[in-house]
C-alpha cells in the first residue's frame, strides 16, 4: 500500500510534526511494509522531529 501525506509540515511548528509522528506510527502499525510519502516545506526539519 501507498500513502501520501499533505498537511503544514517543515513550516518549524513541533506540534505538526508531533502528529505528523503518531500518523505515521498508526499506518506502520497497521501495515509494516506501507509505503509512506509526506510533502514537506523543510524535509531535513521534519525528518529530524518525526523520529
């Protein structure tokens, strides 16, 4: 499965990268081997804070 994710993420706001984080937790956990793109502003910013 594929997944792409738009929201205001790499725009410097921890909390949308906070949920961004428990988005991505929630498909993995539904699906291990799910194929998940996010659209970012800053994709080294919000790298760093979904880990």
């Amino acid at each position: 499965m594929k997944v792409l994710i738009s929201g205001y993420y790499g725009f410097y706001n921890i909390g949308d990268e906070a949920i961004l984080k428990s988005i991505i937790e929630s498909l993995r956990n539904a699906d291990p081997n799910i194929d998940i793109v996010v659209l970012s502003n800053d994709v080294e910013y919000t790298k760093v804070h979904i880990r």
